[in-house]
C-alpha cells in the first residue's frame, strides 16, 4: 500500500473522530470501502501515537491538536440538521458541480451527499466535483474515489477551518458552479442572507456569484433573523431547506419573492 493512501486515511480518521467522538471498525469499513483488518491496523497505529485510544470493537477520541471546533464535534447530534442535510444532498445531480462554504449544516450535507449510492457506486470518474473553502470538507471528501475535490486557496479561520481572503477570491475567479449549498447565520425576505464575519461573508457572496443555482441549508432559528455582514439578497436563493422551528411569516415573505421554502418535519 502506498505510503500517502494510508497517511491520508489517517487524517479521514481523525477528521471522522473530531466529528463524532468515537468509531467502529464496522463503519469505517462501511464508509470508506476497506477491510476489517486494515482498519484494526490503523486503529492500532493512531492509538500508538495517543491520537485515540481503543475500545471493544473501536477507538475513541482523546484531547489532541487534531480537534476541530466545538460547532463541528456536536454536529452530527442535532437530528435537524442530519434531516436538512439528507433534503439538500438529495438536490444536486450526478457529474454536476457543487459548492459548499463552511459550516455545521453544509459538513452534514457533504457528508451525506458522499455517501448517496448513486455516487459512491458511480462508474463515472469523477461523478461529482466538489468545490469548497471548508478544510474539515475538503478533508472528508478527499479520498472518496468518485469525487473530484478542489479545496479553494486563502488562509485558515481557527473557529470555522474556512479559507478566506484575496487567495481565495483569486481561486473563485475562473470556476463555475452548478449549484452552491450555503450555510448562513441569518436569512430574511428584506435583508436577505448574512453571516456574522465580514471576511467570510465577502467569500461566500462570491461563491453565489459563480453558482448557477443557490440553495440555503438552515435551521429554523436563523429564518427571519439578521445578522452583521451580507452575504446576498434573498432573491439570489433559489431554495431554502429548513425545520419546523422557522417562523411562518418569514417562510412566507421568503416565497414571496420567489423563494422555494422546504421544510424538513419532525421525524423525516
């Protein structure tokens, strides 16, 4: 096996436990397509270095650099975001490409579409081309062999791994979306979609600009909210997949001006 195949398995690993906490041996072999004994062999090997520790049947995560945000480990619990993440997934089509900026609903979403059947099993190489400013994204889709994953240039924001800044927007300039997945901090019919730092706000405004088509992944809480630096007006969202917690009115003044509003319910 290739030295840089099992070095860059490892860092899926570890970006796997940041995320979760702790894995099996049985989903990783689920996920990322290897053998039983290979994962033991690599569980092995990072509980040598005290970058895991083992249990029965896994590892767990132990305190070490490698830890990502706060934001990003409890993501995976909140079901809302996992139902708004499946809705948006499902949106984006076989050998298209698609954007995500950073953020705990966009990770899901990628995370989701990585695993849809029709690309994991897809005889198309690559059958999907990824185009992020998100480190932690760009580090799980990496070693999936049917996406094709370009990591945008620019320099790391510690709270949210994005890459922001004149590097990153040079990037943007010669690529083209199919369709942006974007995380936001607020979304509203008047003010549009905004996000509380003016650096990342300037990238994904940007990304909206190159995208052919713009869909919003949020929780209700964000839905009628405003927040410090825009990002574009609401009119530039095509679609907004959000949860049960979204006040109507704003769901409402949304569709208005020609916002596709999905709702995810409880128990979806």
């Amino acid at each position: 096996m290739a030295a840089n195949e099992q070095s860059s398995r490892w860092n899926l690993l570890l970006a796997m436990l940041a995320q979760r906490g702790r894995l099996t041996v049985a989903e990783v072999c689920a996920e990322l397509g290897v053998s039983e004994a290979t994962v033991r062999r690599d569980f092995g090997v990072l509980a040598a270095q005290q970058l895991a520790a083992r249990t029965h049947g896994g590892v767990v995560a132990t305190t070490v650099a490698y830890d990502l945000p706060a934001r990003y480990r409890t993501a995976s619990t909140d079901l809302s975001k996992q139902r708004i993440a499946e809705v948006a997934a499902s949106r984006i089509r076989l050998g298209s490409v698609v954007g995500f900026n950073g953020g705990t609903t966009t990770s899901a979403t990628a995370r989701q579409l990585a695993a849809r059947p029709d690309i994991a099993g897809s005889a198309l190489r690559p059958a999907l081309t990824v185009v992020t400013n998100a480190l932690n994204i760009a580090t799980e889709l990496v070693l999936r062999p049917t996406i094709r994953c370009i990591s945008l240039g620019g320099a790391a924001r510690t709270e949210s791994y994005e890459l922001t800044g004149s590097l990153t927007m040079t990037s943007l300039r010669d690529l083209w979306l199919d369709l942006l997945v974007l995380g936001v901090d607020a979304l509203c019919a008047e003010l549009g979609a905004s996000c509380r730092h003016d650096d990342e706000a300037a990238v994904n405004a940007a990304m909206v600009r190159r995208a052919g088509r713009v869909v919003v992944v949020a929780t209700g809480d964000k839905v009628g909210e405003r927040t410090l630096a825009t990002i574009c007006a609401a009119s530039a969202v095509h679609e907004l997949v959000t949860d049960l917690r979204a006040p109507q009115e704003a769901l409402d003044e949304l569709r208005e001006i020609g916002v596709t509003v999905t709702v995810v319910p409880d128990g979806a």
